[in-house]
C-alpha cells in the first residue's frame, strides 16, 4: 500500500464515514442514555438547519485535526511525551516504510476537497 492509497482510505473511512455516522445518529435518534448524547440531543434537534451544517462542519474540523495529529505522531513529526522511538509503517506483504509524510499527504488531501 502506497501512502497516498492510505491517506484516502482514513478520509474515506474515518473522517468521512464517521460524520456521516453522526450525521445519521443526530438526525434520527430522539433518546438517549449516554449522558453526553443526551446532552447534545436536544440542542442538536432544535438547532436550524444551519446550525446543523455548521455544527457538522465542526465536528469534521475536529476529526480531521485528530487524525492530523496520530499521523504527525506516526510520522515522526509531532511530539507526544512518552514516545521515545520512532515508528517503522509497514504492511504485511511489503517491507517499505509508509508512514514520514502521511501527515502533509493527508492535509494536501483534505485541502484539496
């Protein structure tokens, strides 16, 4: 797997597949029992429908800043306390390393969409 093959199966999967999962949740569910669902469940259902597109287009924000960061953390180029080693990204039927750019493959991804 080439990293760029990588970078759009997590935008694919994670951040977009993941959006239009809460997407699904907020706009069809009335109850809920988790305490933080049941405390955005209200405001979400009497937000307008603008409010709702700018309260997803946050939420992708977020994700996107997530994954973001775990791949500077693969990569190499973003500190987390506790991480001394470098990471080696590989897959199971090629040895050659993936991971030192997928941050920047994955922003100029996103930037591009």
């Amino acid at each position: 797997m080439k990293p760029e093959e990588l970078v759009k199966v997590l935008n694919r999967d994670v951040i977009n597949g993941n959006l239009e999962l809460y997407q699904n949740l907020l706009d069809t569910t009335n109850e809920a029992t988790d305490p933080v669902w049941k405390g955005i469940l209200p405001l979400y259902i009497n937000f307008s429908k603008e409010e709702k597109e700018i309260f997803l287009k946050f939420l992708k924000i977020v994700e996107i800043n997530t994954l973001s960061h775990v791949l500077g953390i693969i990569d190499g180029t973003t500190y987390a306390e506790g991480i001394e080693n470098e990471f080696s990204l590989t897959t199971e039927n090629d040895n050659n390393k993936i991971n030192g750019d997928l941050q920047d493959l994955f922003l100029e991804l996103v930037e591009e969409e």
